[in-house]
C-alpha cells in the first residue's frame, strides 16, 4: 500500500535543480531513507514534502490526496529536526502540546495526548521539565513527541542524530527504529551516514546530484550496487580500474593494478575497460589452501578490537583496503608481501565510464 508518491518531482532554486525530476513510492510502515552526500538535494527533498519548499514541478500525493500546493499545517505530517527546534522558554509539556494548542485541541484531551506521548519516547515525568535541563538525547526525543502528538500520517526526519556523540547516535536510532516499527509509522529519514541508512531503514535512495541513482533494501544496495558511485558511497570499497580478458566459461579474468582478478560471469567483451567494485571484507589473508589470490604489500595495519583494517597497496601502487577478523596477518612485516584471498562473488563489474 502506497502511502507517499513523489512524481516527477522538481525544485529549482534559479538555475539549480536541486530535486531533479525524483519520482519514488513509499509504502505504509516503512522507513525510507535518502542518503547522500552534501549538496544532493535530500534535504530540499523532505522539505518539499514537509511543505516548506515551493515545488517547481511535478507532484506529492499522501495516499489518493495530492499535497504538493497545500500550507504545511493542512498535511498531517510530522517533522524532527537536526537541531531539534525545541522552543527554550517552554517547558517539556508545552514543547510537545504546541502542534495540538496551534489545532485548538481541547485543554483536557492536550493533556492526555502530551502524557502519552512523551510515554512514546520514555519520558513520562519529564513533562515540566525545562530544555536547558534534558540532554541531547532528551531533546531529541522531546522533538519525537512532538512530531508524534498529532499523530501524522507520516513523520519527517532531517538528520536527526547528527547533533549527538557516537555513541548516543547509535542508541538512538536503535530507539527510532522501535518506535517507528511499534507504532506502524511511514517515515521518511534523511542522512548522509551510510551505516545508519544501513542499519535503520526498510529502503534506501541514494541521491546524487538531485536525482535517485538507486533504490533498494540496504542488502540490495550493499550487496548490488547499479553504479559505482552507489558502490562507493556505501562502504568504503576498493574501486579498481582495469581491463577485461577473454571469458572462460565461468569467470572473466580483468587485468588491474598489476594482478589478474577473476570475476564470475561474462562481465565485459574482451579488450573492454572495466571497474571493480571490491569490498575490504571480500579479501582475507591467504592461507594454504586459498583459492583466487592477489599478491599486495602490507603498508598499515590497525587494530581495531574485533577487525583489523589493513592498508596494502597493489603492485602499481594503487591503495587496497582490507578488513579482516581477528588476528590475520600478524604475522606480516608491514612493507612485506602479503598474499589476499578473494572472494569472487563479492566482486561487482561496471563498464568503465
Ligand atoms: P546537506 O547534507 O549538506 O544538508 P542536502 O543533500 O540536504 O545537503 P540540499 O540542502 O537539499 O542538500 O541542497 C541541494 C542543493 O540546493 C545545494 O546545492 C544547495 O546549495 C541548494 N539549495 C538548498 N536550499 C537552497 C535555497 N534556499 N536557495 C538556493 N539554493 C539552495
């Protein structure tokens, strides 16, 4: 069941289209992430939908209800900010009551409505609280109970994490994700933050430029990238150029950075130029009976608790990332020769630009 459609969707600010013809549907209940770096356009996006952008062309429908040209406060959706916007001379109540107050709900009902809400976002007590005296994460939710009080049919989130330390961040999509699934909401989350994209949506857009490059589950995205630049953003992957050989039946083996890769499939015809796609996780350390296998030279080892992280460079010199569990490779003197195993299904094939 479709609960957002975005059709055709431009917003041009002069010459600059910053949303650039984005047509996508949004399902109930889901999460659906943009993700993208700075500049894309997933901000003017939201807002657009939020109603706090003029739209250029195209249309926005909740449901069979077209919105596109309706006042903000007319579309039942709900938005958390980046910077919370809570008001500092209200107290926790009256932030959360503000939406129903500028609604003309009921004194009595308000009341219910504000307790239960801020039970949502495991703040009930906090109610006369003043700003100045919650932290970032309180805040943060003070801005969810808000959002969530007037019980939108959709809520809006613009970055909401990125004013929090790492480790707050991480429990507070955790609570997001919950709430968003408990409560059956359609959300719409914008972030540039590939791994809480990753971890926190049912579907991810990759926006580049204002348009979608790719939309999908984030396995798909991670897993399947259309473009290198999808590859790229999600991941940190090696990205390596080269040129492709004969097919042999089973894999086509590609000439790059000084090594042959064999990549399953009939990728390229042969003599064509070719990008790889490979995942610091798709390589290990070879071990005797490793199958495919490049030789690089170890150039950094870090150790970061459960993996290592292994900086090694090709025999042209081009950089590779590796990711390895555990103790691998310990025994390596870094700028000695390290031998990688791949795994060949972890391998994705562009045509080079
Ligand atoms: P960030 O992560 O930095 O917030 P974003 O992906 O959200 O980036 P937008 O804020 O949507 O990107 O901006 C997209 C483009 O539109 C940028 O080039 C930006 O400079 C431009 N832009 C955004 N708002 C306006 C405006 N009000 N007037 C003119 N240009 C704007």
């Amino acid at each position: 069941m479709t609960a957002i459609r975005i059709d055709n969707l431009t917003c041009a600010f002069g010459e600059l289209r910053a949303v650039d013809g984005i047509s996508a549907t949004i399902d109930h209940g889901e999460l659906f992430t943009l993700l993208g770096p700075s500049g894309c356009g997933k901000t003017t996006l939201l807002r657009s939908i939020a109603g706090f952008n003029d739209v250029t062309s195209g249309s926005i429908w909740l449901g069979d209800k077209r919105i596109d040209s309706l006042p903000a406060h007319q579309r039942n959706i709900g938005m958390v900010f980046q910077n919370y916007a809570i008001f500092p001379n209200l107290n926790v109540a009256d932030n959360v009551a503000y939406g129903l107050r500028a609604r003309r709900v009921p004194a009595a009902e308000i009341a219910t409505r504000v307790e239960k809400a801020l039970q949502r976002v495991r703040l009930e007590g906090y109610g006369a609280r003043w700003p100045h005296q919650m932290s970032g994460g309180q805040l943060q939710r003070v801005a969810i109970a808000r959002a969530l009080v007037i019980e939108p049919a959709v809520l809006l989130f613009d970055e909401p994490l990125s004013n929090l330390d790492a480790q707050l961040r991480t429990e507070m999509r955790v609570e997001i994700r919950r709430l968003q699934q408990s409560l059956g909401l359609t959300a719409v989350y914008v972030t540039h933050d590939q791994e809480e994209a990753l971890a926190i949506s049912d579907r991810i857009a990759v926006l580049r430029g204002g348009r979608i490059e790719q939309v999908g589950t984030p396995e798909d995205i991670y897993r399947q990238p259309k473009t290198p630049f999808v590859a790229s953003f999600l991941g940190g992957t090696n990205m390596l150029s080269g040129v492709a050989g004969a097919f042999d039946g089973a894999a086509t083996p590609v000439e790059t950075c000084g090594v042959t890769i064999a990549v399953p499939g009939r990728i390229a015809e042969a003599g064509s130029k070719v990008l790889l796609s490979v995942r610091p996780e798709a390589l290990r350390v070879a071990d005797a009976g490793s199958g495919m296998r490049l030789t690089a030279r170890l150039v950094l080892r870090e150790f970061l608790g459960q993996i290592q992280r292994l900086h090694a460079e090709l025999p042209d010199g081009t950089p590779l990332r590796v990711s390895t569990l555990g103790a691998a490779a310990v025994g390596v003197q870094e700028g000695a020769s390290l031998a990688l195993a791949y795994d060949p299904a972890q391998i994705v094939a562009f045509p080079a630009p």
